[in-house]
C-alpha cells in the first residue's frame, strides 16, 4: 500500500512539471488583435429610442378605423435594422421598415392600425424586433370601444302578446 501512494505520488509530481511550460509563447499576436476588434464592435450597438411608447385613442365608435405614428430615432452607434413587428391581435396591424437599416442619428415611423373591434377599455401591444442589446421593444395602443349603436344594445323590456 505504501509503494502504492509512492508512486502515484511521484507520478503526479512529473505530470505537474511536465506540463509547466510558458503561456504567453504560445499567444498569436494576430488573435490577439482580431479578438480586440470583435470586442470593441459588439460595443457599437444601435438604440432605439421612441416619441411615445404609448398611443390613447381615446373614445371610438366600434369598428371605426384608427390609426397612429410612433416615431423613432436610432440614437445607438451602429445601424438600426427592424427585423419583425407584431401585434397581440389580428385587430392591429403595424407597419415598419422592414430590414431597412436606419443610420445612427437617423428617424424612423411605424404605423400602427387597429380596426376598432372590441368593446369597452381596449389595450394592444406591439413588439418590434429589431438588433438592439434589448432585442425587442414594446408599445401599446388603447381606446375606450363604444358599441356602434348604442341603443340597439339597451335593455328593452319584456315583450306582452
């Protein structure tokens, strides 16, 4: 058992030495200076920044069509591209520059339509997908929906024969 420790031990002994070599002999400089460059690039992010990141209607009649801009401007440092927009129902349908790279410093729309279905406190969102740090943002609509006739929907008493 003791010649057993012994040898493993002066097994690990020269498994440690041998392996003791010089680190920085074996760093290529030209790894070095991509991997710099890759690092300094994936700090120049775009940013989108909005006007509003809600919009309030107000109060519609039902299935009267609104429409309403929210404007942005890439205030990052690289290339903004919007990839995808979508909204939480088929009710609201945004349009937006699609993979269109929008320059820092430069603005941009999106058009968000709703088609005014529903009734009473409505609130939709859309998600733009764009090559932000965040990756999405998020905005709203909202409007209060009266039904389109509102007395054919009062109660009406009961019918006598």
């Amino acid at each position: 058992m003791k010649r057993t420790v012994i040898t493993l031990s002066l097994v690990s002994v020269l498994a440690f030495m041998s392996c003791k070599e010089n680190a920085s002999s074996k760093i290529n400089a030209s790894n070095v200076e991509v991997a710099a460059q890759r690092d300094e690039a994936a700090k120049n992010l775009p940013v989108m920044t909005f006007d509003k990141s809600e919009h309030d209607f107000g109060t519609i009649e039902q299935g009267t069509p609104q429409e309403t801009t929210f404007s942005f401007t890439n205030t990052g440092n690289a290339p903004l591209i919007i990839t995808n927009a979508t909204s939480s129902c088929g009710c609201t349908v945004p349009q937006y520059p699609k993979n269109t790279p929008i320059a820092p410093g430069e603005t941009g729309e999106l058009l968000v339509k709703f088609n005014g279905s529903g009734q009473n406190q409505v609130t939709k969102t859309v998600t733009v997908s764009a090559n932000t740090e965040k990756g999405s943002e998020l905005l709203r609509i909202k409007a209060f929906v009266t039904p389109k006739n509102a007395a054919s929907t009062a109660a009406v008493g009961p019918v006598k024969q």
